[in-house]
C-alpha cells in the first residue's frame, strides 16, 4: 500500500489535488493523475497541482537564474494527465498552499514570485482574494485578420438558439489568445445563448492552435462604475478546458475572455473587467505590459489516499 498525503483546493469551484513535493521525490505519470482527479473512484478534480522546489526542477531552472527569489514551482498537471504551462485559478490555490504550509507569506505590497511553465508568476494578496500577475495576452495568430479582432470558428451544439431543439450546429467568428496556455474566445449575444450551449462535447475550433485549446463563450453585460469611481466591464463567461470538459472557472481563460472583448470593444473599453463564471466571480486588470487576475482561493481539507485502491 502506498500512503500518499493531499490537500484539496478550489478557486471559485475549479478544483485541485495539491501534492507537497517540495524534495522532489515523488514520480508522477499521467495515470497517476487520472486516477486521482477521478470523480468518483478517486478524490475528483480538474487537475493536480504538486509543488516542487524550483531550484531541483531541470523545467524552470532558468527561471532561477533569472530571478534568485524563486523558491518553488507549480507543477501542474490537467485531469486527463497532460502537462500544462499555466492555470490562473491554480496559481492562487497553490499560493494558499503556500501559505497553509507556513513556507510564504503573501502581502498585498511585495510581489513574490513562483515558478510556472509559463514563466514567472508574481502574487499579491488583498484581504482574502489572491492576485496574480499573468504577463500579457498574446494572439496565437496574429497574421490571420486584421486589426486581429478574429482569427478562427467555433461549431458547438446549442450555439444556433433559434433552432436549440434540433441542436443545429452553427460557426462562430473566434479570436485566439494566448496566457501562456491557449485559448479561443466567442462572444454571444445573450445569457440564453450561453445557457443553451451544450458543452458535454468538445468544440470544433478552425483553426486549432497547434497545442489545443480552451474555448471560452463570452456575454459582455455592460459597463459601470467600482467603488472608486473608474469604469468596470462585466461579462459571464462558460469555458470547455482541453484535457478535463466544462469547468466552473478558468483563471487564465478570464484573462483571455477579457483581453478579447477589450480589444472588440476598442480604445474606449474598459480595462478592467469582471468575470462571472458558474463558479463565482473573478477580476481581470489589463495593462500594456500585463494581465493581473485576483479572486479567491479556498483550501477544504487535508487527508491521505492509498494509491494502491485509485480506480478500483
């Protein structure tokens, strides 16, 4: 029997299994991951998280070099077992793993850095919500339109709502954005559209970006004002991640759902955004050298599983 130690996670209801490995010592195979992200002969989630000391992982020893205060690396790991770069809402529950495991302390006026795929990711806390500086949004295809306000279609069921009841497949104009991972953005005209989506199956995308993609449905809700006076987008978004389905949140697709109707929306739109998710509700902030995401993070518990009995 092999005892193995987890603490589970979620980011506004997207959902982790973080593993501490911080010597490194554990070997982690995409079975491995299914079997314990595995909804019901397993502890169920969305992906693995293990934290790894940078300075003995051979991926991010770069990142070291270039800034000796990286400590640790998000190892992060999708549902289906598949390696990926970066997950927004990951990134802020392995900052609160951090913290519960008294090796951080997260201040709202020091970003600290960490380790990812991506690159290197800085964290701030303000009150209780985490938030992260995403680096910039960048077009996966940026020769294919210009102005770059599309660059491929979306096929999805449900997308035609006139005809819902027979399911008729319609093409959708898309723009793909990269946040260190892809992602393909559509916008919709109503909240019934997006409810309509029958995301069970996975969306056409043409073209694909060469490594997948997550596909976020986004309905812009209007522009206000935040409590200090400066003009705020809201938009609800629904997203299918590669590797895992429909999930309640996507960090980093947030960010590209916002990066992509700012730049529909052009120079006048916001550049802040609010992101209603099925899961609760994130915030993007665009700069002209950065995304930031913040939102919440919430560990919920701790225990052991015998590896030996996942998938049984």
């Amino acid at each position: 029997m092999t005892v193995l130690a987890f603490t589970k996670g979620h980011g506004t209801r997207n959902d982790f299994v973080l593993l501490d490995d911080r010597d490194n010592k554990l070997t982690l195979t995409a079975d491995d991951v299914v079997a314990l992200t595995d909804r019901r002969a397993g502890i169920g989630a969305d992906g693995v998280i293990r934290l790894v000391a940078a300075q003995d992982s051979a991926e991010v020893a770069e990142l070291v070099t270039q800034d000796p205060q990286v400590t640790w690396f998000m190892d992060y790991r999708n549902a289906d077992g598949s390696i990926a770069a970066m997950c927004g809402n990951g990134v802020r529950v392995f900052a609160a793993f951090l913290e519960d495991l008294g090796l951080v302390e997260f201040t709202d006026h020091t970003p600290y850095p960490i380790a990812t795929r991506a690159g290197i990711r800085t964290i701030t806390k303000h009150g209780d919500w985490y938030q992260v500086g995403m680096g910039p949004g960048r077009l996966i295809f940026p020769e294919a339109e210009h102005n770059a306000l599309r660059d491929s279609t979306v096929s999805l069921g449900g997308l035609s709502v006139s005809d819902v009841e027979h399911q008729e497949v319609a093409a959708r104009p898309a723009l793909s954005i990269s946040m260190g991972n892809p992602h393909t953005v559509v916008a919709l005209p109503t909240l019934d559209d997006l409810e309509a989506l029958d995301l069970t199956v996975t969306p056409i995308v043409d073209p694909t970006p060469p490594h997948g993609t997550n596909v976020e449905f986004v309905v812009p809700l209007g522009v206000g004002l935040d409590d200090q006076g400066n003009h705020t987008g809201t938009l609800a978004m629904r997203v299918h991640e590669r590797g895992v389905g429909e999930t309640q949140s996507c960090g980093t697709g947030a960010c590209a759902a916002a990066v992509a109707v700012h730049r529909w929306g052009g120079t006048d739109a916001p550049t802040t955004w609010n992101v209603n998710v099925p899961g609760g509700r994130v915030r993007v902030t665009i700069t002209p050298e950065e995304v930031f995401l913040a939102g919440p993070a919430v560990l919920i518990g701790h225990g052991t599983v015998d590896t030996d009995q996942l998938g049984r």
